[in-house]
C-alpha cells in the first residue's frame, strides 16, 4: 500500500513538473505571459482569444539565465520521471522476482531531482532583465517583475520543487535505538532489521 502511494506521488509529480514546464503562465501582464518553454498574447480585455508560440531549442530561448534554467528543470523533470518510472516497476514487478529495498535507491534520484528544479526555478527571475522580459514587462529587472506579475505555473513549479524536496525527507527509513541496537523500520518490506551497535 505505502509503495503503491509513494508511485502515485512520483507519477503526479512528474506529471505537474511538466505541465509547469510547458505552461506559458510564469509571469504576465494583461495581455502577455510568458513561462520557460512557452508564451501567449492576446488583446485586451479578450483573454479566450490567444496567440501562444513555443521556444523549440535552447537558441530560441532569448536570454542566458532563461537557458540555464529550461535546462535545470528540464532535467529534474527528467529525473522525476525516471524515479516515477523506477518505483512503477517495483510496484508491478512480482515480490519473488527482485528484492525490495523499501524506497531506498531512489532517495537519490528524488534528491537530485528536487534540487535541479529549485536551481531552476532560483535562475529564471534573473532572465527578468533581458530584452524580451522588459519588452513585455516594462521596467523589470533582475529579480523585479516590473508590470509582470507572478502567473500560477511559477507558482505551481515552486509546490511541485518543494514536494520534490520533501519526498527524499518522507524516505528515510525511521531509526531508532532499543537496547544498544539499531532498529530499521522498513514500511515495504514489513520486516524489523536489528543491525548491532558498533560503537562501543
């Protein structure tokens, strides 16, 4: 049950970790907005009659930092899956046929996943001061919007980061000490390991 949960958990990370990526609702204006991959401008006052175009490489993208950060986060998002992939397959592969080592192995790949995507998300405001975002935002500068404000997929990017980085925290195997020794609790495998005091 607690493998099957934490599977839902990384398959809906990735999947909010991409729809973030793709979405053009980082930062906007009334009748702009603009995200890492994407962004869309329609008239004023009409909102349902948008105009949206997409950055299709790295050299599309106009800024630097910007580049910098599609890359960091494309990266975590690829990390993500891939963990998602990686627990999916331990939930449906036969208990008999691998051994199971809780959530383990992967703590690592969540760990760097989580920390690609806050590297992201903490360059992009410094793309705030190329050419493009001061065409469409007016006076912004690094880390200042100007007449941008902030849109729901930065703000769906940041929850998603911090569930990420909170997954790797929940993973740990709970530790105790009962009588000198050390006690491993794991959830998957249901089983106590007493593992000897070396210390001493």
């Amino acid at each position: 049950m607690v493998g099957s949960m934490w599977v839902a958990l990384g398959l809906s990370l990735a999947c909010i970790s991409a729809l973030s990526l793709i979405s053009p609702a980082w930062f906007q204006t009334p009748t702009f907005s603009f995200g890492i991959l994407t962004y869309c401008s329609w008239p004023q006052g009409n909102s349902w009659n948008q105009s949206c175009g997409i950055f299709r490489s790295l050299d599309d993208i106009p800024d630097f930092a910007w580049k910098v950060s599609a890359a960091t986060l494309l990266g975590g998002w690829l990390l993500l899956a891939f963990n998602a992939i990686l627990l999916l397959s331990w939930v449906l592969v036969p208990r008999g046929l691998c051994p199971r080592w809780g959530s383990g192995p992967t703590l690592g790949v969540e760990a760097a996943a989580a920390i690609a995507t806050i590297v992201g998300l903490l360059v992009f405001p410094i793309s705030l001061a190329s050419p493009f975002s001061k065409e469409a935002c007016g006076a912004s500068s690094m880390y200042h919007g100007g007449q941008c404000q902030l849109g729901s997929g930065y703000v769906t990017a940041i929850f998603n980061a911090v569930l990420a980085s909170l997954l790797p925290v929940i993973g740990w195997s709970h530790m105790t000490k009962v009588q000198g020794r050390t006690i491993l609790f794991s959830s998957d495998t249901e089983r106590i390991i007493l593992v000897p005091d070396m210390s001493k």
